[in-house]
C-alpha cells in the first residue's frame, strides 16, 4: 500500500498494511536473491512432549473447557506445535499453512501423537470455505507474515464459534536483523509493527480482545554454522557467505536468539 508523502494513513488497518509494505525485502534484492528468505525451517516449529504453561495455552484450554464439540483450528499451524499443546483438551484439529512441507510436519505430527486432524494447504482467510469454523481458532507467530491484518482477523473470528487465541511477538521478529540489512545490504529498515498496531487493527474491527504480555524462554542456541546459514538465507545472500554472517553475528550486541516478548490477544465469539 502507498501512502502520499508527508501523510498518514488514516486507519489501523492502513496504518498496518503501509508499515508491512514499507518493510518488504526490495525487489532488487529479491530478484537475486539464492533461496527464498521468507522460508521456515519446520524442525523448528514441530510439539514437544511437555509443552510450556504459557498464557497462551491457558486461554485455549480455557475456551475449550466451555466448548462442547472441543474442536480446534490451527492458522498458520507450521509443524503443530500450537494445537499439540493441547492433546488431551482437543479432539479434533484443523491445521492450515500455506507451505506444503510445514503442513506435511504438521500431519506426521498428528498422527505420531494420535489427534484426530485435517490438513489444509492454503493462506488465510482464502482458506476459511475449505477449514470450516471449529470452536477455537489459534494463530501463532502469522499475524506479521500479512499485510492485510484486518482481513486475516476478521477471519480468525469468523471461523470461531467459541473464541481466538492471537499470539504474536511484542515487535517485528525480524526487527532484530535490520543492522544486518544495512551492514551487507546498506539498505536502512523502516520501523517495524508492534503487538500495539496490531491491537489497534483489532479495536478498530470492534475487537475487544483480553491483552497477556509476558516474556517466553529463549530458543535453545542454535549450532553457530546452522544459525548462520539461515541469516544469511534471511538476509538474502549466497551460502558461502555464511561465514561473514557469523563473524557479524558474533560482533552484534544485540539478542542471539529471536525476540522473547510475547503478546497474547483472546477474545471470545
């Protein structure tokens, strides 16, 4: 979206769309680009046996709790890490991603786990005729991958016959790569979304959601060479650059694992 120069947009949900739009890797770039750095590795998303007590999971548990049918739909599932925190509170589980390998994880997950599942490959909210609605929707980490977060929440309630559970980082989680960007790019990142604009877009929808900040435990570190790799991946640059990713990630103060900062948005249908 193009907004004037010298304005701003009038909306939230404008507001968003030109804040995402303004951060989008330049075509230029793009277009040289060796893999796409939009890709996510599903080892990193698959369930774990115990999962984290998060504010997250409480307020799905609870929304199931007073949901007869107990059905879930993952948006944006990944490997399943979201709707498999909650094998024995769910009976049924829809999973929806647009990449074919995360939802190839997130069946195998299913069926490792016994949940009863659907796999849907599709974005959201084109998706929505082929999930059907369930009582609870969830969505983990998607809602900076759009542009149009109006639509895609609008979405999220439309599927819902009981409530959403929103999970998203405090800002951007890419936000932490911008000094890379103009290190081997020189290209300077304009300011990332926050939780903040997102819960703008909400209100503006008539959404009054329940608002959980709180702060997750890190990623286990990666192996230096992996983690490498897939900034570099990130950044748009060729493998065998790899090691001067590591040397800047090693000079970099800055965190060395994704963002911690969590913010949960619940709200009931």
């Amino acid at each position: 979206m193009e907004t004037p120069t010298g304005t701003q947009p009038d909306t939230a949900a404008a507001r968003w769309s030109a804040l995402m739009a303004a951060r989008a890797v330049p075509d230029e770039i793009l277009a040289h680009a060796p893999a796409s750095p939009y890709r996510q590795d599903p080892e990193r998303f698959r369930p774990v046996a115990e999962p984290p007590d998060t504010p997250s999971r409480r307020a799905a548990v609870a929304i199931l709790a007073t949901s007869a049918g107990r059905t879930v739909l993952d948006v944006g599932c990944g490997a399943g890490a979201a709707s498999l925190a909650l094998v024995g509170e769910a009976r049924h589980v829809v999973g929806v991603d647009p990449a074919s390998d995360m939802l190839a994880a997130f069946v195998g997950a299913c069926l490792e786990w016994g949940m009863p599942y659907q796999g849907v490959l599709g974005t959201w909210p084109e998706a929505l005729p082929d999930t059907g609605t369930a009582d609870l929707v969830l969505c983990h980490h998607v809602g900076y991958d759009t542009d149009d977060l109006a639509g895609f929440a609008a979405g999220l309630g439309a599927a819902a016959r009981s409530g959403v559970v929103m999970e998203i980082h405090a800002t951007h989680p890419q936000a932490w790569l911008d000094p890379f960007w103009e290190r081997f790019h020189g290209v300077r990142r304009p300011a990332p979304p926050t939780a903040d604009d997102a819960l703008a877009v909400l209100t503006e929808l008539g959404v009054q959601p329940e608002v959980q900040r709180w702060t997750s435990e890190p990623r286990p570190l990666e192996d230096p060479d992996v983690r490498a790799a897939r900034v570099a991946r990130r950044l748009c640059l060729p493998p065998e650059r790899a090691g001067e990713v590591a040397t800047a990630l090693a000079e970099h103060d800055g965190p060395t694992a994704p963002p911690a900062e969590r913010v949960t948005l619940t709200w009931r249908t």
